[in-house]
C-alpha cells in the first residue's frame, strides 16, 4: 500500500516508516523537524545519536533498497502543499503522528499551551479538510492516547471508544451509544480529546475513513529496523518534558542514579514496546473501515502497571535506589486502570511484555 507518514521524522514516526517499508509498502514522510527545534529549545539532546533526516533515509536506501521520499513542511500550515501531495501520491492511508506529544511541555507556559492546540489542532482539521478537497479515497490513521480519559474507571473496562446508555425519554427507556467521554488532565491530552470530534465530524459529513489508536506509554527504543545499522537508531529521550516514565527509570538505573517517582507512584498507566507499535500500524493499515462505517477506535495499549511497581521490578533487577519526589504533575496520587484491548489482540498481536523483556 500507499501511506503518507506524517510525523516520520520523530520517536514514533521514524520505526513505523522503516518498519512499512520493510514490509513493501510504499512510504513518504512528511515532518517540519520541529522535535528536533524543540531539543534546541529545552537545551536537551536525544540520549541516542541520531543522524540527519537526509542521512536516515540515504542509508535506509543502502541497507533495504527501498527509496522513502521526504517532505519538510508543516502540516496545519502549508495546507496546499499537504492537498497537492495527497493529489499526486493517492495513498491509501495517511498516519498521522504530527503533533506536539508532551504533556509536561504542553504545560510549562501559555505560550506553549497556544503552540500545542495551533499545532494540534490545526494539523488534524487540515489533514481532514486536504483529504476531502483532494477527493480521493485515503484511511486517515490517527495516533491518539490513552490519557484523554483520564485514567480512571467508572467499575469497568475503558471500551473501545464508545459507551452505550440508557436515557430516560417520555416514551420510556431508549439505549444510545456514544463516544466515551473524555476526561484530559494537560492542554495536550485536550487536544487530542479534540481530535477526536473532530473525527467524528468529519466521518459523519464527508464519509472520511479513520482510525484513531488510543495508545499507551511507549517503552523501549529500538525496532528490528533501527537496529539494522547505528545510523537509523531511534531516539531516546529521558528529560522531564520528553523522557517517560519507565524509559527515564532505565536511564536513571542505568547511571546509577535514584529512580524518580513522583508522589506515591500510585499512577496506574497502560504501557506498549514501540516494537508493538509498528505492528499495530500495520494492522490497522490493512484493516480500514468501510466507507461510511463509523470512526474505529481501538486501544492501542499491552499492559498496565503502577509507576512504583515499575520502579521496584527494575530495582529489584538492578540494585537501583527509587526516590520519592513531591509530584510535579495535577494528577490523582493514585489510581486504578483498566483499559479493554481485544481488538488488536483479535486480530494477533502478540505483545512484547515488560516482565519478559525489560532486562534484555
Ligand atoms: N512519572 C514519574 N516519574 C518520572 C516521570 C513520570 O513518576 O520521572 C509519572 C508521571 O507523574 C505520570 C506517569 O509517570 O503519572 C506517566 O508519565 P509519562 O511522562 O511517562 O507519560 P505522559 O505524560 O502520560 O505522556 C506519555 C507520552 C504521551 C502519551 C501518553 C500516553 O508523552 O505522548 O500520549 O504517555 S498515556 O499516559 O496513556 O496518556
């Protein structure tokens, strides 16, 4: 297949583009570099050195033989570029992993709460309004997140997307079933709430086809892709704006340095390997919709685990020391989570557990 990859250049775009190539699928990047500015920005670097996008794709070229063709403009600014591309290309699917994916950095100003929801938002409503325009058949694949429900349990399993309710009427009891609700705790997970009307609007006036993955903290660095040679490894951040949760904690462990955990650690978050990832793209790129079938939404997420139970397993495999910190984040002290999965269990994914491959 034909997919546009927006978003190719960053921690989750970059494998996800190597990995469809590998697979045969034709691929074109889209991203501005703006994660790269950023690490200007915050004085912070990639602990991994990663190379040039020119380079990344040169070698890629020498090692697979498959070309991935790059194009550096801003998706939600440079709409005609965007549309004339999808014009020209007719992919089947566009992925869409370009947007500002902090929660902390969302936060640490009203200057970069303004450039969250611009570049957020912005870049969904033109990536939906372009495929529309340029009138051609594409499966939209959004990367969404876990959080924009906030982790917490009303007793039950979080669904897929969707929730059924009763609603008393004059005329008795009738049962709906509706988007279930989002509940964001940064302007980030807000944006990404947003996405998803903005999906929905879009699938239900023009018939758009998507996908929204509602994904968990990605753990881990390399794919077998960027493992092939050292100048298309990953990035791997592990400051307090980037860096998550359990990847900052091997690092820490790494350097001998005491695991940071935030309050209690009583946080109870869902996790995937960025391995997982690629497979799930994969998955959802040779399952669209239908045309006219309602968004699909799956919860792209393997396991879920407290962040002081994380901290003990790799304390108790390495001897690393865990500190307790006073929490920077808004967020509940401590919380339960459980979060329904099966539909890309359903369709064979075999995750990449953290018990069986953390130390590896
Ligand atoms: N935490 C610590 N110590 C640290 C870093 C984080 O205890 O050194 C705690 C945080 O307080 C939080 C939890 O670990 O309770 C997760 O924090 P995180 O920075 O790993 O993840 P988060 O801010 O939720 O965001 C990340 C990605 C985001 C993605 C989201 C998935 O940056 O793009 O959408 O995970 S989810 O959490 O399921 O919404």
């Amino acid at each position: 297949m034909k997919a546009i990859i927006l978003g190719g250049d960053g921690f989750c775009g970059w494998p996800n583009a190597l990995y469809l190539s590998k697979q045969g699928h034709d691929v074109t990047i889209v991203d501005n570099l703006s994660r790269r500015e950023i690490d200007v920005e915050l004085e912070v670097e990639s602990l991994t050195p990663i190379r040039p996008i020119g380079e990344r794709i040169r070698v890629w070229k020498e090692l697979s033989g498959k070309d991935i063709k790059f194009e550096n403009f801003t998706v939600g600014k440079d709409y005609h570029r965007l549309v004339s591309l999808i014009k020209d290309e007719q992919p089947d699917a566009i992925v869409h992993f370009a947007e500002q994916r902090a929660a902390p950095y969302s936060m640490k100003s009203a200057g970069h709460k303004r450039y969250t929801v611009n570049n957020n938002l912005n870049a969904i409503n033109d990536v939906l309004a372009a495929v529309v325009d340029a009138g051609v058949d594409v499966h939209v694949i959004h990367l969404g997140t876990m959080g924009v429900y906030g982790y917490g349990t009303a007793g039950m399993k979080i669904p897929e997307g969707y929730l059924k309710v009763k609603i008393d009427t004059p005329e008795g009891e009738t049962e709906q079933e509706i988007l279930y609700p989002t509940n964001p705790g940064s302007i980030y997970h807000l944006t990404k709430s947003q996405d998803q009307l903005l999906f929905a609007f879009y699938n239900k006036n023009d018939k758009v086809k998507i996908t929204d993955l509602h994904q968990g903290i990605v753990w881990g660095t390399q794919t077998d892709e960027t493992a092939m040679d050292e100048r298309l490894i990953n990035r791997f951040d592990y400051d307090g704006d980037f860096g998550t949760v359990l990847n900052r904690f091997i690092m820490q462990a790494a350097v001998d340095y005491p695991m940071t955990v935030f309050g209690t650690g009583g946080q109870t978050r869902a996790f995937i390997h960025v391995q997982d990832i690629c497979k799930c793209i994969e998955i959802a790129l040779n399952n669209p919709p239908q045309t006219g079938e309602r968004v699909n939404i799956l919860n792209q997420m393997t396991e879920t685990h407290r962040v002081r139970d994380l901290a003990k397993m790799i304390s108790s495999a390495t001897g690393a020391k865990i500190a307790y910190l006073d929490n920077p984040r808004n967020e509940s002290a401590e919380n339960e989570l459980n979060v329904a999965n099966d539909r890309f269990i359903g369709f064979g994914l075999k995750p990449k557990t953290l018990e069986s491959s953390l130390i590896e």
